[in-house]
C-alpha cells in the first residue's frame, strides 16, 4: 500500500498516543504525552506519521541528539494495519526522509523480556529491515534494551555510546540520568527497579 510519513501535527500525535502507543507499550517504557508534547516543541523532537489512504496507519517518532544522530524512540503499527508492512514500510521511509542520519535503536533484550519469543521476534525484525546490532547493551528505567542502529557503514561502539550517553544526558540532569540510565549495561550490577518514565528532578 501506498503511504507517505510526515510530520504530524498536535492533533494527530496525541490521537496515534492514545490510540496506538499506550496499548503497545507498557508504562516504563512509555513517555507521557506531555514530555513527547514538550520534547516537540523544544526541537528535539521529530514525530514523524505515516498516512496510508488519508489514515494515521503508525508513527515512527525520532528523538534527536548531535547534528546526524537520533534515536528511534518509538515504532507503533495502528491496530488496523498490523500484518500488512506497515512497519517495514516506516522505516523504509524513515531513512529515505532522514538520509544523512545514523539512528540508534533499542529493542527489549530477550533474556529479561516478559515475553522472550516476542522480543526474539521484534529483533529479527528489526535486523531484516536493515539494524545492525551494537556491541553494548543499555538499560533505561529498568528495561535491559539491546542496542541497534542504522548506518550507511558499521561505527565503532564507542563512538556509538558516546552519542546515545548524549541524547539522554541533554535531557536529564545528572542525577536523573545516574539513578535510572545505564549507557552501557554493567551485567554485573543486574537491572534497576521498574520505574515510569519521568523527567522530574
């Protein structure tokens, strides 16, 4: 099917939210409304939608850090359009509108996942649609994340952590970032406490 992935206005990002996003993600991993709202409008923040016959059929929202990186924060298929490659689609497009950058991905690690198979599942996606896997693991608010990126070529993991360390350290103040946000993993100190996503001090 034919589509087209825009930005999306307020209207449309609260409506793909509440419609797509709070069904998909559970509450650790999720940002309120209201920081994705101010993320935006900070410019940030890049909520691109794809439009498939005039509908919101998912969104693809890039948050971004240095100039030619960003961070995939969330890929969510309308309910209506599971099964069809919509998904495949969007980040298709997602690297045809945003071509000159390398984008990081994170994506539920297996071995902590509530549903393992479904989170073997969701890699194998990923992977067939063009991620490579970094050499480093994260964990972020409790989630043990796997670390994936799109780029025309590999990059060195270290050159990779310094700029997702980044994008998590322009937005939190350092003790928000120490209490709940490890860039890389530390296996040994195991996973912190679920927690909601918050960006209060």
């Amino acid at each position: 099917m034919e589509g087209i992935l825009k930005l999306a206005n307020p209207e449309e990002v609260a409506a793909v939210y509440q419609r797509d996003m709070c069904r998909a993600f559970p509450p650790a991993e999720l940002k309120p409304l209201a920081n994705i709202q101010a993320m935006i409008q900070d410019g940030i923040y890049r909520p691109w939608c794809l439009f498939e016959g005039g509908e919101l059929a998912g969104a693809c929202f890039l948050w971004l850090g240095h100039p030619g990186w960003g961070l995939l924060d969330y890929l969510c298929v309308a309910e209506s359009r599971r099964n069809s490659g919509a998904g495949a689609r969007m980040l298709a497009e997602l690297r045809r509108v945003e071509p000159e950058m390398v984008v990081l991905g994170e994506s539920e690690a297996p071995v902590h996942a509530p549903d393992p198979a479904m989170a073997e599942r969701r890699l194998g996606f990923y992977s067939r649609n063009g991620a490579r896997t970094a050499g480093y693991d994260t964990d972020i608010f409790g989630v043990h994340y796997k670390t994936l990126y799109w780029a025309p070529a590999a990059v060195p993991d270290e050159v990779l952590m310094a700029e997702h360390q980044y994008i998590y350290q322009n937005r939190f103040p350092a003790k928000k970032y120490e209490t709940y946000v490890r860039i890389p993993r530390d296996p040994a100190a195991g996973p912190f406490r679920l927690e909601p996503w918050n960006e209060d001090d």
